[in-house]
C-alpha cells in the first residue's frame, strides 16, 4: 500500500503544480494589455528520490517559484526612452501654448497646428495691416483718413505686443510652475522605489526573484520617474533584486538618489535647474528637462 499511497501522493502533487501553472496562464492572458505587467512562468522541480523496497522512488514534482520573463537590458532602455518622449512631449505642450499665446494659429480644440478664428488676431496679420496702411498713405500721402488709418493700424499693433507679451510671461511662470510641480512628484515615487526596495528584500530573503509582482510595481514607479526627470537605474552590486537610482550632473558625474530602501538625497527645484545640495543635476530627459528647455530657449 506505501507503494501505491506514495504514486497517489506524488500524482496529487503533479496535478497541484500543473493547476498552478495553468493559474498562471491566466493571469499571463489577463494582463496582456497592462503595461506594468511582466509575463510569469511557473518553474518546476523535482521533490527528491527515495530508496523503497522497490528501489528508487521519485517523490514526484512541485512548483519551485514563479519567474518574471524580464530583461534587465530591456527595461532600463525603456526607462531611457520612456524619459526622452516625455521631454519631446512637455516641448511640443509648451511651443503650442507659445503658438497659441501669439495667436497664429490654433484650431478648434485650442490646440496649435491649424487656422481658426484667432488667426486674423494674430502679430503677423497686425504687421499686414500696418504695412498695408503705409502702402496706402504713401500712395496718398495727404489724405487724412489713409493717416487716421495707420495710427489706428500702429496702436493695434502696440496692443497685440503687450497683449502677446503678458500671454508669454504668463506661460513662462506655468511651465516653472509644472516643473515644480513634477519635481514633488519625482521626490514621492523616490519614496516609493525605495520603499518596494525593501519590501522586496524582505519577501525575498530565502526565494530570491519570488516577489513578481512588486518588481511590477517598482517598473512601473521607475518609468513614471523616468517620464518626470531622466534618471539611470542599476542593479545593486550586494543586494540581489535591489535596485539603485541616480542622475548625474552637469559633468556626468554620479548623483545618487535610492540605495537599497533608502533615500539618499531629494531634488529641489531652485527656479532655474534641479539641484541635490550644491549639485546642479543635468537634464536630459524627462518633462521637467522640456519644461524648462521651452521656457529658456524659446517661450522667455
């Protein structure tokens, strides 16, 4: 009967770690359209061998762990990337409230790109309008009303300048605004990189790699870093499953921010650049970085 208990047990076994990987399955097919997910497979591996009467016994099969299908390569490019478009994206936000502000050419969503109403209040076609005055005064140079006309063309023009140049101030302090805005929120998910850090450590003391879907949400944290301010992560040299985050400076040099469930240092956001103590960090990715490269290069 031990002989045929032990088959028993060991096909009970065999059928719990198949139903195990079949939940797994499911959960692979729900979440196919989530982007914070990483794909799972269920690891197996033999119980062991036993002597019996009849000789060696296997004890049968068990699920070892669940592994994530990740790449480590593969998702700090994306973090790379992920950092660049939002920068592209926080320009192109700015340019089009600066086109907008100049009133050249917005379309019916307010947006810029094409020619509505407010494009016949625009400096261009003021400019239009007052060379068409001189055009006309210099064709008839005494008429009166051709001068009533240019002066009434000049002071539109002197109106739409101070009209355009308050839109433009204006934008300049949202687009600080938005960054320091973005600069709180790259301190809290800092916080909250650094606090899966150590749940993670915890969870995974004695199975290393078993806290799937905390790595999930540590990917998830990092890339929305990524989108707010261009950080670089790295695997920490002592601590298996831990990660590090840093930036860098205006000379490359390393700044760091999280070191296994610590937050070493906060970014602050002086008016101008992103600062950690004396260190002005470099910008090279992230909305923050397009923000500000709008603001200074073309919007100010």
């Amino acid at each position: 009967m031990s002989g045929l208990c032990g088959a028993l047990n060991s096909s009970v076994k065999a059928l719990a770690a198949h139903s195990r990987s079949v939940e797994t399955a499911g959960r692979n097919l729900a979440n196919v359209n989530n982007p914070d997910y990483a794909r799972q497979r269920v690891v197996y591996g033999d119980r062991g061998t036993v002597q019996t009467p009849l000789g060696a016994q296997s004890l049968g099969i068990e699920v070892k762990q669940i592994e994530q299908i990740r790449d480590v390569l593969l998702d700090r490019q994306v973090v790379r990337e992920v950092a660049t478009i939002a920068m592209a994206e926080a320009e192109y936000k700015a340019y089009s409230k600066g086109q907008a502000a100049l009133g050249q050419s917005i379309d019916c969503t307010g947006e810029a790109g094409g020619s509505g109403a407010a494009g016949s209040q625009g400096l261009v076609e003021s400019f239009t309008d007052l060379f068409t005055a001189f055009e006309g005064l210099a064709a008839r140079p005494t008429d009166a009303g051709q001068r009533q006309t240019l002066l009434q063309r000049a002071e539109i023009l002197t109106d739409r300048f101070n009209a355009t140049d308050a839109r433009l101030t204006q934008l300049s302090e949202e687009l600080s605004e938005a960054a320091e805005i973005d600069t709180g929120e790259v301190n809290r998910l800092l916080t909250v990189v650094a606090e899966l850090n150590g749940q993670i450590g915890r969870f995974e003391v004695n199975a290393p790699g078993s806290a799937v879907d905390l790595r999930d949400q540590r990917e998830a944290r990092l890339e929305q870093l990524a989108m707010k301010f261009g950080v670089e992560t790295r695997s920490n040299a002592t601590e298996t499953g831990q990660m590090d985050v840093f930036a860098r400076d205006a000379l490359g040099n390393e700044v760091p921010l999280v070191n296994l469930a610590t937050v070493l240092n906060t970014v602050v956001f002086d008016g101008d650049n992103l600062t950690v103590g004396t260190d002005t960090l470099a910008l090279t990715g992230g909305s923050i970085s397009g923000y500000l490269k709008a603001r200074e290069e073309r919007i100010a």
